[in-house]
C-alpha cells in the first residue's frame, strides 16, 4: 500500500493511470493532477467502478474505511479499514495537554481496551463486545473503573464519528447499561482528634516518616505535589510550585512560617541523599521518593487503616478552616482548589497569598498545640519561643 506521502508526491503523466492501493480500491490520477479514489466492485457479472471522493480531500485511510463498507453493503469480503487503535490515536492527539488526567485516562485505556480490540476494526465493535470487556471489571468491584473507561470509549467514538472514521455512534448508550457507582471519601478524622493522630505518628513513625507527615498535614499539599518539592522551590517567603507540579496547572505558593521553616531545616538535615535536588529524595536515584510512601507506611500501621491516608490530611485541614471562620476562597486557595466559573476565574487571578499568610500561621499554630497535648515537641523552644531565644542569646 502506498503511503500518504507518497500518494501526495505523485504526478500527472500524458495518459490517465491508476495505482491499486488494496482489494478493489486504486487511485487514480488524472492528465490535469486531479486525484480520484476509485472502487472496482463487481455488479450483474461485469466490474463497475465507483467514485469515493478525492485526494486530498479523502485521506488515504478515510478512503480504505469508505471502501471496506461499500464491500461490506454488498456482501463483499471486507478490506482494511480504520482500527479501534487508530481512533485511539486519534483521541490522544487531541487530548494531550488539555484534560488533567490525561495520563492516567491514557494508561487505563489502553490496558483495560486497547490491549483486547484495538486491532479489530471499528464499524466491527458492536455494545455487546464492550460491555463482555467490562463486566469482569464490574464483578470485581472496580465500578469507578467501569464508568471512566465507558465515558472515555464513548468519547474515542464520538471523535472517530467526527473525524468521518464512522456514520455514526453505536456505544452512544453504553454508559446506562452499568450501575453508577457509589462515590466513597478518602478516610479521614475529625480535626479535633489531631492531637491523637500526632500522638500515634510520634510513637510509631520513625524519623522519615514524622517528617513527611508534618510537612504533608502543613502544607495541605497533595502527595504527589509533597515529594514533587524541589530545593530550588523554596525561598524566604513561600514555596513555589510550577503549575505542571500541580494537578490544577497552576502555579502554587505556599506561604512560609516560622514553623514551616523550621520543619523544612530538619527535613533537609535528615536526608540521606544530601546530593538530590528533591527535598524528600530516594536513598540511591536523582529523583523523589514515591508518591505512595506515606499511604503505604500508613496503611501498615493498624491504628490508621481504613481510618486515616496521607490525602484525607487535606481533609482535616480544610475542616479546621470552616470551623474557625476563614473565608471559603482563601479556605479553597490553601488546598490549590480551582473555584468560580471560567468567567470569574478570569478576572480573579490572585491567589489570596496575604491572608493565606495568616491562616497558615494560626493552623500551624494549632498544629504545634497537637502535639503539645500529646506531649510531643515538635519544634525547638527557641523557635516556638522567641523571648526565651533573645534572652538565652543575652545570657
């Protein structure tokens, strides 16, 4: 089969040609350049030829999928035509870069669909075949799953209708033939049982582990974004995130405390590799810890299974915010939450980094009383008492 490049570069000659691209489809090609998708088919015992479109106008693969359902209207044998994989392509080159969960929606795609029918044809997929795909998902309790992968399969085949691969949708529908599933929080506590929760990391933890929880429960930041950290990122007066660090792409500043600096000093002290750019870096690789180190060190211990993760910090932090009377745009601001319509976000592009200055001081200020009732000092007394450091400096 000829290439679309090559197909472009050919030429008129003095007499009209053809070039047979595959089964009963050529090209042909004009005395006056004029490039013309043709069928061969046979009709009452003789061939009939019939005009698909033009060139360029009809792609090369346009024309093959226009061919194989002409053959296949009149029972004919079918021929290639445009693959699952290639609307798969096709949707990926228009969703790259604009839908935060690109990644994830691209890798889950391609394992739970792609890697079964992706080489069978599209006008061959029927519902049935997708949803034999996803029952065994369904059963095994993945109905989160099961709803993202038919949003998205749909999605692939909207787009290969537009794109002219198909006449129309046949999964238009399939989205309602699986239960919606129940929607579960990220475990979480009451803010008001922090004290405990500080308790328990200080007698379990060990020093690695208590450091990153504290910087995770200051910074409120997700925990993809905590190990994303870089030395670089952190000045006198914030840390500032790039905004492809952050799940909103948008840039994040964390405000800087006298508490915060002082966990940051420690945390710096503590690692292992002192070489790494990364503030919580892997012992032997130039890059960060995982993102699941906490989850996983939490997971383990009994007295948080099931009751607390890393995310569900976010959670006691955003609960403190409302119960103590801090204003819900700068509530959201702290957790890098995107609120407000397209419209208001447009003229709203501050991101509240004064008054975040102050409430960060009071919900670091509640945190060091945590562990001040359970007992646990969590910062030098010349930091959380200044007096006391300016008279031991007289002394």
């Amino acid at each position: 089969m000829l290439t679309s490049k090559e197909i472009k570069e050919l030429q008129p000659k003095d007499k009209r040609y053809q070039i047979t691209i595959q089964a009963g489809l050529a090209l042909r090609v004009q005395r006056s350049g004029v490039k013309s998708w043709i069928l061969r088919v046979p009709q009452n015992g003789r061939m009939v030829d019939i005009t698909l479109g033009h060139y360029p106008e009809m792609t090369l693969q346009h024309a093959c999928a226009i061919a194989r359902r002409r053959r296949k209207d009149l029972e004919l044998e079918p021929s290639g035509s445009y693959t699952v994989r290639d609307a798969f392509k096709f949707w990926c080159s228009k969703k790259r870069g604009r839908i935060i969960s690109y990644r994830d929606e691209k890798i889950r795609l391609e394992k739970y669909v792609i890697s079964k029918i992706g080489s069978r044809q599209l006008d061959s997929i029927t519902p049935p075949i997708l949803i034999n795909l996803m029952e065994p998902i369904d059963q095994a309790g993945k109905g989160s799953t099961v709803k993202r992968l038919l949003m998205r399969t749909r999605e692939i085949f909207d787009m290969a209708v537009n794109a002219g691969y198909l006449h129309s949708n046949p999964l238009a529908k399939i989205t309602k033939v699986f239960p919606v599933p129940v929607v579960s929080h990220m475990p979480s506590v009451d803010w008001k049982e922090l004290p405990v929760v500080v308790s328990q990391v200080e007698k379990l933890a060990n020093e690695k582990y208590r450091l990153l929880f504290y910087f995770s429960l200051a910074t409120l930041l997700r925990p993809a974004e905590v190990v994303s950290i870089r030395l670089e990122w952190i000045n006198e007066e914030a840390i500032t995130i790039p905004a492809e660090h952050m799940k909103m792409k948008r840039v994040h500043r964390v405000p800087l405390t006298p508490y915060l600096i002082n966990l940051i000093t420690d945390i710096k002290n503590a690692r292992s590799n002192q070489r790494s750019p990364f503030l919580f870096p892997a012992k032997n690789k130039n890059k960060p810890i995982s993102t699941q180190a906490l989850a996983k060190w939490m997971h383990d211990q009994d007295v948080f299974r099931d009751r607390l993760v890393p995310h569900g910090l976010r959670a006691i932090g955003r609960s403190w915010f409302a119960d103590n009377n801090v204003p819900f745009e700068v509530a959201e601001a702290c957790l890098a939450h995107v609120v407000g319509s397209q419209v208001v976000r447009a003229y709203q592009r501050g991101d509240y980094f004064a008054p975040r200055q102050k409430i960060f001081l009071q919900w670091h200020g509640y945190i060091m009383q945590c562990a001040q009732c359970a007992q646990v000092f969590v910062m030098k007394s010349d930091v959380t008492e200044p007096e006391t450091k300016k008279t031991k400096k007289t002394r």
